[in-house]
C-alpha cells in the first residue's frame, strides 16, 4: 500500500512564512520611503516629474493625492489578514483591519488608481493594463466583502488572496522594473508597457497556484469543519 507523502515539517513551514513576511516588511518600509518623499506636498516630487502634463486636470490631480497617500492602508492591512495566530489571538484586530483594507481599496485609493489608469505612461498598452488591474482589484475585494457577509469563509479567503496579490502589485511592479532596467536598459517607456503587466500577471498565477493548492490539501485530509471558532468576519 502507498503511503501518503511526508508533509512539510512545521519547523519549515514557520522558517518559510517567516523569511516571507521579512522580506514583505522589507518592501512595505520602501513603499513607504516612496510615499513620505511627496510629502510636503510639492507638484514636481518623484513621479510627477514626468507627469507634468497632466497637473491642472483637477480630477487626474486629486486621484493621485489620494492615491499616493492611502494606497499603503491596504498594503499595511494585509499583514493582519493571513496570520493564523492573528486571527486566533486577536481576531476583532483582523475584523477591524479587514474592514480598513475593504473600505480604502472599495471607496478610496481604488477608483483613485481606475482615473490614475486612464493616464498612465507607455500609451494604450500600459492603459489597459493599469485599468484591468484597477477593475480587478475593485472586483475580487468587493468579491471578498460580499462573501464574508455571507459567511462563505473559505471562498472570502479566496478573493482575499486574489485581492492581496493584486495590493502587491505596487510592490512587484518597481522589482520587476529595477530587473529589467538593470538586465536591459531599455527605453523608460517601453519599460511601463512591460511592467504594466508584468507588475500583477504573475501575482495572480501565483495566488491561483495557491488556492488550488489549499483546495487540494483539503480534499486530501477528507471533509472537515470549514468555520473556526472565530472566522474571519469583516462584516461583523
């Protein structure tokens, strides 16, 4: 009889989520650099350089505002929302910081990033990707609300990890622009219609890969109990 694969050592699992969570906060605090050098406000600080053309329209002028100085919400609430102990320790914290994270991308910094798409550098190349990873973003977090409502708790997990893969996308758009840029030293715009897409394609595979991963190791281990004591709720 075939016996069932050796799973991963807890102590592997804790080194892994650790050295990933290190390397998130590593980023985060550089997200956050960025952020503080617009402030004191100032219209020709870090990106407006290049965007010059566009300050005067009141509506692309205010989405960016907005957008520069709420878009690490998400990033920064996103911490609280895939630790299990979090979640069993101090669940009303990952109830209230779920709430931030939907309220900010839902209602603030995402239709701020869906005007800022109709902008953006690199033509319509680097439009359509900025606005599909806009409406996906509004999409799957909305998605994520709704299903936590309905206390559907592992499919709100789903279009959480769908959502927080996209929130990432700040951070692997400007690794995956220093890569190129470092390998190939193209022309700056055709750098933004790469990286465009490049910034949230692969982190959607990837949180496709780890859904279907989760589900396998479910369907592995046989049916079981899918609501915890204290499930994940942003709506309660």
């Amino acid at each position: 009889m075939l016996e069932n694969p050796p799973r991963k050592s807890p102590a592997l699992r804790r080194t892994a989520g650790v050295f990933l969570w290190l390397a998130l906060a590593f980023f985060t605090v550089l997200m956050a650099r960025i952020t503080l050098g617009y402030w004191p406000v100032r219209r020709d600080a870090g990106f407006l350089q290049i965007k010059q053309q566009y300050l005067g329209i009141v509506h692309w002028e205010a989405a960016f505002w907005v957008h520069v100085f709420t878009s690490m919400l998400p990033l920064l609430a996103g911490f609280t929302q895939f630790a299990p102990w979090i979640l069993k320790k101090w669940p009303r914290v990952h109830r209230t910081m779920g709430r931030v994270y939907v309220i900010t991308v839902c209602f603030i910094t995402g239709p701020a990033s869906l005007i800022m798409a109709f902008y953006a550098n690199g033509g319509i190349t680097s439009r359509i990707a900025f606005t599909t990873l806009a409406l996906l973003w509004l999409g799957s977090t909305a998605m994520g609300w709704r299903t936590v409502l309905q206390r559907k708790w592992q499919v709100h997990r789903e279009w959480m990890i769908r959502s927080y893969a996209l929130t990432l996308s700040a951070i692997t758009l400007r690794v995956w622009k220093y890569l190129i840029v470092l390998a190939f030293e193209p022309r700056p715009m055709d750098v933004y219609r790469v990286v465009a897409w490049l910034g949230f394609v692969p982190n959607l595979l990837i949180a496709e890969w780890l859904i279907r991963r989760r589900k396998q190791g479910r369907a592995d281990r046989g049916p079981l109990l899918q609501k915890p004591p204290e499930s994940s709720s942003i709506g309660r």
